[in-house]
C-alpha cells in the first residue's frame, strides 16, 4: 500500500515512486532501513519488501509497517528478488534499496528531482555517505573506500548500483532487469544491467547527494571472499567480454597501477625479512598508496581516528592483493569459458 507524506493525509495522485527492497533474513538492519522509510516525509511512494527465503520473519515485520511483500518459493538472490518487485510495481519510477541501508531522509525527493529535470535520464543512483554505523577497524575501512570512491567518480555514469539506484520502470522491463540467471549470489549483477543500459541508448547518472548508511559489518574474511569472488572475479570476465570497455569507478588506468605497486610491495615485505635492504619496496609502495589516495586517508582519519587511518594502510594493500587474485582468477575463467550466455542472449 502507498505510504503517505504524513500521517493524516493520502496523496492526492498514485507515487510515482516503487522501493523495492529485497531481503533475506534482515534482522536488526533491516529494521533500521524500515524505520529510515517510514520517516520520508515526502515524495509518497510504494513500497514492495521482497522476502528471499527469509527465516527470521523479515516479512512479517515489514507488513507491519504497510509494505506491499512479493514472497519468492525459496532464496534466488538479490538479482532475481528485484525482478520480482519491480514485476508487480505500477509507478513510473523504481528505486531500489538494500535491505542493510539507511535511507536519508531527502533521497527519494531528490532521485524523483532529478527525473523531472532531465527527462532524458533513465537511471541514477547513489553512495554509501561518510558515517558508516558497524564499528570495527575492517567496517569503517571498507564502507568509507566504497563513499570515497563514489564521491570522486564522474557524474556521468556506465554502471547501475542496486543499493541505492532508481530507474525507470519502463526502461528497466525493457532490458529484461537483471540477469539473475548469471547472477544468483549478490555480485555485479547491477554493473552489468548499467551497461546494458548505457548500450541500449539511456543515460545514468550518479548524485553524491543521494545517500544512505550502510549498515553492514564486514570481517576480514567476508572482505576478501567479496572483493575477490563476488565482486572482483565476475567484474574481470564481464570487462574481458566486453573487450575492456567500462573502466571506470575503481576500475580505471590510474587504479591499475596503484594496484600494482600495492601488489608489488606486500611480495616484497616477506623477503624483506631476509634481506633488509629490500625494505625500501614496501615502503615506497606505502608512499604511492598514500599518496595516491591520500582524499581518503584523510577522509578516515576524520572520522575514524589515527588509529583506523593508520590500519586502513594494510587493508588497502590487501585490497590491491584481492584486486590482483580476482584478475588472474577471471582471466582464467574468461580463457576457459570466453563468452558466458547472458539474460540479454535469451
């Protein structure tokens, strides 16, 4: 059902807005991004919970607050629980939002905005925003990289981004949504519905302005199992398919050989032990990283501490170790199997 402006009052026309959150056991985060919905003043919107297999009566919990549930017949990933809320959505326009965010309160007023005044515009989209709330050295480095890198990148934009992301309705139905048949585990499901997108002639956007909280805590392992086999890995082949077009976010020349030198100098950091004089590669390495990146080591130092600045060093050389790993994995993936049918081939 439609959630008004306020509390006493039902918009006078259908939203021109859907959010569509996919969800599979949501638990405390989950109620936290309903609680950021149900305090959008304005523009009214729809609101479609899509339950993934969820065991902990993530459904039932949204219903309570008025949303609108699509129930899949068991987990099929966040790809395919997107197509599934935007399946039975009517309005002209469609949001969708991680089941672990926070929405800003102003966001879907300036998404629904920012259509108005480019009615050429198919898609836009947002980032995470500077206050990441899971605490933990390995959280706060990999939730402020992901708002830097957003924050830095061009407006003009070849890739989708499912956390925070609207679209038109039309459009995206057009395409056939996202390709859940490759993608059945959270990946890059969305950088590829952008590039279908831009292909077919629209127009993405990303607004530094539209924001959430991502409310995520991330380990160490969980960091490198998604940088290297759900992000990294299928990110490499779907760039090897597409002949290396797309370079861009943190997937450009520049961040190429920052990856490489933060390569290069953490294989030079166990030799170093036996031969000291090889020290000077890890440290010169550590002056390019820093140097290089150095809008975010001072972003995290703000607001993070000294501390977490001083750890977010050896993250980010794991970070380009993650970086190189996916690339010789996804080359040879691509080697053995070069051209992957996808939901566009169908």
């Amino acid at each position: 059902m439609p959630i008004p402006p306020s509390r006493d009052a039902e918009p006078a026309s259908p939203p021109r807005i859907t959010v569509v959150v996919p969800v599979h056991d949501g638990g405390l985060a989950f109620e936290r991004c309903l609680a950021s919905l149900a305090a959008v003043a304005a523009p009214a919107f729809d609101l479609v919970v899509v339950d993934d297999g969820s065991t902990d009566g993530s459904a039932e919990r949204a219903a309570a607050r008025g949303a609108r549930i699509v129930r899949l017949p068991r987990r099929l990933g966040p790809a395919a629980a997107r197509n599934a809320g935007a399946a039975v959505a009517t309005s002209e326009l469609l949001c969708f939002l991680d089941a672990d965010c926070e929405l800003h309160a102003d966001a879907l007023a300036r998404l629904t905005a920012r259509f108005d005044g480019d009615p050429g515009l198919a898609a836009i989209f947002g980032s995470y925003d500077d206050a990441p709330a899971a605490p933990g050295v390995v959280s706060r480095f990999k939730n402020l990289f992901h708002h830097w890198t957003h924050q830095r990148a061009p407006e003009r934009a070849r890739t989708f981004w499912g956390a925070c992301g609207a679209i038109r309705r039309e459009r995206f139905l057009a395409l056939g949504g996202f390709d859940a048949r490759r993608y059945p585990e959270p990946s890059v499901e969305d950088i590829e519905l952008g590039y279908r997108l831009v292909e077919s002639g629209g127009e993405i956007r990303l607004d530094r302005a539209v924001q959430v909280k991502h409310l995520k805590r991330w380990t160490l392992g969980g960091l490198v199992r998604t940088d290297v086999f759900r992000r990294g890995v299928p990110w490499t082949e779907l760039l090897l398919e597409r002949q290396g077009r797309g370079g861009e976010l943190n997937v450009g020349r520049r961040e190429r050989i920052v990856v490489a030198v933060g390569v290069l100098g953490t294989a030079a950091l166990p030799a170093a032990l036996w031969w000291p004089p090889l020290l000077v590669v890890p440290l010169v390495a550590a002056l390019v990283l820093v140097g290089s990146y150095r809008g975010f080591y001072a972003l995290v130092r703000r607001r993070a501490g000294d501390a977490t600045a001083i750890a977010a060093l050896p993250l980010h050389a794991l970070y380009c170790c993650c970086c190189c790993a996916a690339l010789a994995i996804g080359i040879a993936r691509h080697a053995i199997s070069p051209r992957r049918k996808t939901f566009a081939d169908v």
